[in-house]
C-alpha cells in the first residue's frame, strides 16, 4: 500500500471518530478516479473505450445504525448532511446527491437497508477530469453492499451508479466512468466495449514511463451544449450512412471507408465528426495490439492521432489544451500527449520517460503561467487497482 493510501486511510478514519465517537464497528472502503487512454467520445457511440483506474481515490469509514437514519460528513468540505430513508427529497446543498442517489437506486431495486454513518472524503481532484463522482458512487454502493450483504456483484456495482447520476444527480453520463473505477487492475488498462460492455486487459508497465496530467484549470462554458450537439451530429450521420447499409445502428457499425465515400452527402461538419469517431474506435483497437507488443512510443503517437481529431475534427479543444499538448512535441521524454475527456477545459494526458517528469513538469509550469497567468497544476498517476475495502 502507497504511503498516500495509508495516511488518506489513517486520516479519514480520524475524521469518523471525531464525528461518530470511536463505540462503532466502522470499516474502511476506497473507490480510484479514473484516466482514459485513448477512445475520447466514442462511448455514446457505442465503440470502445480504453480507462484505468489511478491512485487517486475517495475513501468512506463506514458503519450501520438501529435507526433509518443517515448521516454523513464530507470531510474535505467540513459539511454535514442528515436524512431519513423515508425522505430522499434533494437538498439545496449539491454534493449529497450523488449518495441519495445510490440509497435511491437500492430502494428502486426492492433491497433493504437500515441507516449508516458515514465520514468521506480523498485526493480525486474536482473538476480535472478524473470522475470522483463515479469514485464516490461505486464506492459508498460498494460499502453498502459489504455492509447489508444485498449481493450485488461488480456490473450490478457499476451499472447502479451510473442510473443513479442519470437519475437523480440529472447527468447523462456514460458508463465508462464507474467501470473503470469498479474493475480496475494495477498496471493495466481495460478495453471496455461501450455496446456489450465486454472487456479485456491490457498490460500498462509503468517501468520506463509515467503518466503525468496537466490541468487547465479552465472550463469553457461551451462545454454542455456542444457535447449535446455533438451527439445530435453523430445520430445526422448515422440516418445517411444506414441508407447505405441498414445494418448501421451507431457510428460504430461503420467504417472510415464508408464515411469518405459519402462525404459530400454528410456535408463538411457531420463528415468531419463522423471521420473522427469511426477512426477513434479503430484507433483503440490498433493501441491495444501496440500495448501486447510493449511498445509505448508507437501508443503515444496514437495519443497525438487523438488530440489532433478532437481538436480539427470533433472541435472540443480550446486553445490552452492545445498549447500544452503542442508545447509536448518539442520535448524528446514526452512520447504522447492529447486532451483527456469531453473537451473545453480539463486536462491533458501525456506519457513521460520517468527520468525526464521533473524537467517536463517545470517546463509545462512555466511555459502556461507566462502564456495564460495561470498556475498549472500536474498529477502524477499510477494505475491501481478498483474499488474495494481497505480496512
């Protein structure tokens, strides 16, 4: 166990005992964020995806109650929140959503529980694209399914709290996110097709390199509407190309071959968006042959594929994505580097020999405070296993 596990674990169970007294048998469970390798935006068009889970994660010191009483303590906030069982209307405050919503769907599934306490908290930064609201979800579903023995297993884990983001956060999310924090493996990445939900995977030795994020720290507003309308130029194309092929349910049943010969019927921006998602899709499955040969740098250079698609084609860069990715083709330790997640803000995700992170972190560092004033936060990520419980 890494020394941020164990001192995130010690501090998290010093939190609960501050809140809940030390009179209560409480158990420890910890649940990763997640990265995403390559396959950007080809989720909601049921093609493959290519996550791991990383060292980043939430962690719940959890017990049951006599009562149907829950309480819990975001310890990172310094906020609590009280509810009955018999009451899941949602509170002003955002951030128990995401737990109503996991009680919510155990109740939607006739299961039973009594009340809980409940202290959280952990180092999944808000906002950077590592989807500590998935962390969250599967971790306090899988503590309750420990807890209250309701016998789910791992998909039930994942698919509930994607339904529970869907239906009471009120955010349409994929499923990705959950999976990844779910069924993670240390020093692999996972091949999850987003149409079966079938998955394989892949080694990700992490000897020679290191994953390093650089975040934005900005998020363009554009970001909600254009994915929206991003989906509805994904569903144009699909209409034209099932024409051609009635076998063509989503852009994933078709190819890039196909999609060129109709490219004047698609008209300039529908090609340009399906182009990318039918060569995206492909462009996961040629990566995962590279991993099997071990050979990271023609796998980085199918990261800088991506990046280049997203920001001409599927245009969901902004323009400091892509001055620290453009920043990272001058640099020789750096054999990969694109936007990582829906776009317009975030980060980016760049493969780093582990002799040249110091000098790659300091340069990105400078280069963005003197190009945009702003400071430039970077993460170092190791790919670990998924949720599970750690005391």
């Amino acid at each position: 166990m890494a020394a941020t596990d164990s001192s995130l674990i010690a501090s998290i169970k010093e939190k609960y005992i501050e809140k809940f007294g030390s009179d209560h048998d409480f158990q420890v469970f910890r649940s990763p964020g997640r990265i995403n390798l390559i396959g950007e935006h080809t989720d909601y068009n049921n093609g493959f995806v290519l996550p791991a889970s990383v060292d980043k994660a939430v962690y719940f010191a959890i017990s049951s109650r006599d009562d149907n009483q829950v309480k819990l303590y975001a310890a990172d906030l310094d906020e609590t929140y009280s509810f009955s069982l018999d009451d899941l209307s949602k509170p002003e405050s955002s951030w128990p959503h995401y737990q109503l919503g996991i009680v919510e769907q155990i109740q939607k599934r006739g299961l039973e529980i009594s009340g809980f306490q409940a202290a959280f908290g952990g180092n999944v930064p808000v906002g950077a694209g590592l989807s500590s609201s998935a962390a969250l979800e599967c971790c306090l579903l899988f503590a309750l399914n420990d807890i209250f023995g309701l016998g789910l297993g791992r998909l039930d884990i994942v698919k509930m709290s994607q339904k529970a983001e869907n239906e009471y956060v009120g955010v349409q999310c994929g499923i990705m996110d959950q999976f990844a924090s779910a069924f993670g493996v240390s020093e692999s990445v996972m091949r999850l097709d987003c149409r079966s939900l079938d998955m394989e995977y892949f080694p990700f030795p992490m000897d020679e390199y290191m994953i390093v994020l650089c975040d934005t720290s900005v998020k363009h507003s554009l970001a909600s509407s254009e994915y929206n309308t991003r989906r509805l130029e994904c569903e144009q194309g699909v209409e034209i190309l099932k024409k051609y092929d009635p076998a063509i349910q989503s852009l994933r049943d078709a190819s890039p071959e196909l999609v060129e010969a109709h490219k004047d019927e698609l008209g300039d921006v529908v090609y340009r968006r399906c182009k990318f998602i039918t060569e995206e899709i492909q462009r996961v499955l040629d990566a995962c042959d590279l991993l099997v040969q071990g050979n990271l740098p023609a796998f980085g250079a199918k990261m800088y594929e991506t990046h280049d698609g997203l920001q001409h084609e599927y245009e969901v860069s902004c323009p400091e994505l892509d001055f620290l990715v453009l920043k990272t083709r001058e640099n020789a330790d750096v054999v990969g580097s694109r936007m990582m997640g829906g776009g317009f803000g975030g980060c980016t995700i760049n493969l780093v020999k582990k002799n040249g992170v110091d000098a790659f972190e300091e340069e990105m560092i400078l280069a963005y405070k003197k190009e945009y004033d702003i400071d430039l936060p970077c993460y170092r990520v190791k790919i670990t296993d998924g949720t599970g419980e750690v005391l």
